[in-house]
C-alpha cells in the first residue's frame, strides 16, 4: 500500500469545485486537491445526450480516510448523481505520503 489514496470527482463550475476543495481540506479529509481544468464531458441522462463544461478535481487522502473523504463529497456536490472515484494508487514517494498524513493528522 501507497500510503496515498486518490479521489476524482468533477464539479459544475470552477467555483464549486473551489468552494467544495477548500472545506474538504479544511476538515482535513484532503491533504490537497488538482482543479485541472475545464473538460467537456458527453454522457446521456434522462434519454438525452448531453455535453457538459465540468471541472475534474483529484483530491489526494490517506487510505484510511478514502471512504470518509467519498461520503462527504458525495453530501457537499449539487450533482444528483456525481461521479466520485476512487483511483488505485500503487506506490508514492515516502515523503510526499508522510506529508498526506501529516496534513490529515492536523
């Protein structure tokens, strides 16, 4: 184990994605979070094919937390149905994992 959990999500607006990063970290459910740009996401909802601006965000958490980081998402987004994923993590640079869990810890 990496010692690193990762968590994409995608948000509506860059300010959703902002508002939602910052109280994450805050609560320390996330060390930090990659606002990477805007994306076009097509995908059918409801029967109709939709193409969307969204703003993936990859949050980065101890495996420990992963699952309590997931639920708050999931409580805090305005989607009703968001994607919210967990990303296999196969090995971390030792510092950078103990930075994560310093930031958790806090």
């Amino acid at each position: 184990m990496s010692g690193v959990a990762l968590v994409y999500t995608l948000f509506g607006s860059a300010e959703a994605a902002d508002r939602v990063a910052r109280q994450l970290i805050a609560e320390r459910l996330a060390a930090c979070a990659n606002m990477l740009g805007a994306a076009t996401s097509l995908y059918e909802w409801n029967g109709v094919m939709e193409s969307t601006a969204e703003v993936p965000v990859l949050f980065k958490t101890t495996p420990s937390r992963r699952d309590a980081l997931m639920a708050r998402i999931a409580e805090l987004h305005d989607y009703e149905v968001p994607a919210i994923l967990a990303l296999p993590v196969e090995s971390a640079d030792l510092a950078y994992a103990k930075w994560v869990a310093e930031q958790i810890a806090k």
